[in-house]
C-alpha cells in the first residue's frame, strides 16, 4: 500500500507538472540554483584577505543593469605566466561558501575570481535560470578579460557550476583551458538517476543544462575530475561528459572523493593533471622540478588516454570542431 501510494503521488506530480509551463519553470528554477545570500557555515569568515568586487553590466535579456558580487584572491598577477581562474560555483548559498576551494586551486598557482549569479549572495536579486546564470559568466569572463589581458586564463566551474562553465567555453575564444568538477551531462540525465527518474520527467524539464552538446564546441583542453563516492552526481555522467570532448583533455577520478570534497582529498591529482594537461608549473615545488604525483583512474571506468600536447592559441578552435527536487548541485 505505501509503495503504491509513493507511485500514485509521483505520477499525480508528473501530471501537475504538466500543468502550468510559468509555474514549472519557476519551479525549478528554484529547486536547480536554490539560490540564497546565506553563507555556508562559517565561510563568511574564510573570506578573509580576499577583495570584494562589483561587475556592473546591462542586460540582453531583459535590458535592466545587472550588479554582480564577487571575491578575488591573488592580486595583480606579476608575469604572463600568472595564470588567472574564474570560478563558477554550484547550486545552494552564496560565493562565501567556495572560499576553501578558491584557496585551494589559489594553492595549485592560480589567481582566482569567483561570482554570485543574480539571485545568490549580494548580487542583483532575482530568480536565476539556465539564461541568466550563462550571461553572468559571460560578463565576468568579459571583465577578467579586460583587467588581465596579458595572462593565461582558465574557466572552473563546480557541479552546476560546471555546466555554466562548459556553455563559456564554447563561446568564447580566449581561454586556456577548462576545469569541471563533481559536474553531469545534462539535468534530465542527473533526474533520470535518482530513485524515480524512470518516470517521465524528461519532456517537462525547462532548464535542461545540456553540457553533453556544449563541451562538443569547445577548443580549449579539458580537465574533468570526479569523485568516485560522489552520491548526488554520478561520476559515470562525469565520464561521459569528458568522452563527448573533441580537445586535448584528461579525466581524473578521485578514490574517496564525494561531490563536495573531491577537490580537497584530490589535490594532489589536481597538481599532477594540471602540470600534464596545461603544462602548468608547480608553485609548490622547486623552480625546475616536476611534480610527479600519479594520476589514478578507478578500475570500473576506462582509463582516459594519455593527454594530447596542448594546442597554439590560433589552431584550437578550429581543429575543435571535428519531479525529484534536486539536492544543491
């Protein structure tokens, strides 16, 4: 009798869903970014040193000024080597809460811009989407840009945050490289994995996330890791993304890595991917030396192939052609 019930609400909620396309997209749009300008734990506090900005652009989707917060940690890069990170977070709380992460990949050698889309943290308040989540990186990316010509710049994204990540790197041109972490193929694949995703949700679903077909068009390398524990983000989707990718790239499974911390128990992995697929030099060791730390695949997932050389600047993008409520992701 419960299981029949549980069937019984789940497809009164598919037929629901059905019902009013506004009320749906409003829906989820909530359930997908949730987003909130509360920090995560005691994150607000890890913020500290790090500089405050403030990205003001108009926007093309409904012509009002839209008003981003974000944090910067590194200062003014001194060389070109310098490399320079825009990171974009996932779903649930504000940019506070990716404090220990900026510092981490701060650690690997990068200095790191992370924003608020609309709606999170101290940014313009409104209810994001799949369209105005993209634009906000895009006007980031274009910010960076015009502060830090010179360096070698490189998009991040986290879970949802990587699916952002994925849609710039396919439109812009001047990025290094990309990084995607604990991140899926599309929304109606993580739907379809969880308890009830047999049932059809998939024709209802109107912030799709569709980076299975975005990563295609990118022409920059590719850094896919994934935590094998993750338990809301399946690393097969993780997998699978990375073997849609048409650029030199490299996938990274990290042992015990779940969908929040695989970038700090793998940070080893991380100094060794980035050394191999971006020819990044190791802040942590000697001027001269290589890191020489392994990189390990789990043995349920086909080892990636070895990374190809990274492309010139001017060949990349040419030859790179060729109703479960969801948990923060």
């Amino acid at each position: 009798m419960k299981s029949w019930s549980l069937l019984a609400s789940a497809t009164a909620l598919v037929a629901l869903l059905a019902g009013g396309c506004s009320t749906l997209d409003e829906r989820q749009r909530e359930w997908i970014f949730q987003p909130s300008d509360r920090s995560w734990g005691n994150s607000e506090s890890l913020t500290e040193g790090m500089d405050h900005v403030w990205i003001d652009y108009k926007s093309n989707i409904n012509g009002e000024t839209v008003r981003l917060h974000g944090l910067w940690l590194g200062g003014e890069p001194e060389t070109a080597d310098t490399p320079v990170l825009l990171y974009l977070h996932g779903a649930k709380y504000n940019v506070s809460g990716s404090a220990p992460r900026m510092r981490r990949m701060h650690e690997l050698g990068f200095s790191v811009l992370a924003i608020d889309y609309r709606g999170f943290g101290k940014s313009t308040k409104a209810l994001p989407s799949e369209e105005s989540a993209r634009e906000d990186a895009r006007a980031a990316w274009t910010w960076l840009a015009a502060r830090h010509p010179q360096q070698h710049r490189y998009i991040f994204g986290h879970s949802l945050g990587g699916a952002i990540g994925i849609d710039l790197a396919a439109h812009v041109q001047d990025e290094s490289g990309t990084i995607v972490e604990s991140t899926f193929t599309s929304i109606a694949d993580v739907v379809s994995s969880f308890k009830w995703g047999w049932l059809p949700f998939g024709p209802f679903i109107t912030q799709r996330f569709q980076a299975i077909d975005r990563v295609k068009d990118i022409g920059a390398p590719l850094l896919v890791v994934h935590g094998d524990a993750d338990s809301l983000i399946n690393p097969t989707l993780g997998k699978k993304l990375y073997d849609a990718a048409t650029v030199p790239k490299q996938f990274v499974l990290v042992q015990g890595g779940s969908h929040h911390n695989a970038n700090s128990i793998g940070q080893a992995q991380y100094r060794s991917a980035l050394s191999q697929l971006f020819r990044m030099k190791d802040p942590s060791v000697a001027s001269g030396a290589a890191a020489t730390v392994e990189v390990k695949v789990a043995p349920a997932l086909t080892p990636p192939p070895s990374a190809a050389p990274v492309l010139p600047a001017a060949k990349r993008k040419t030859q790179a052609q060729a109703p479960m409520q969801p948990q923060a992701i």
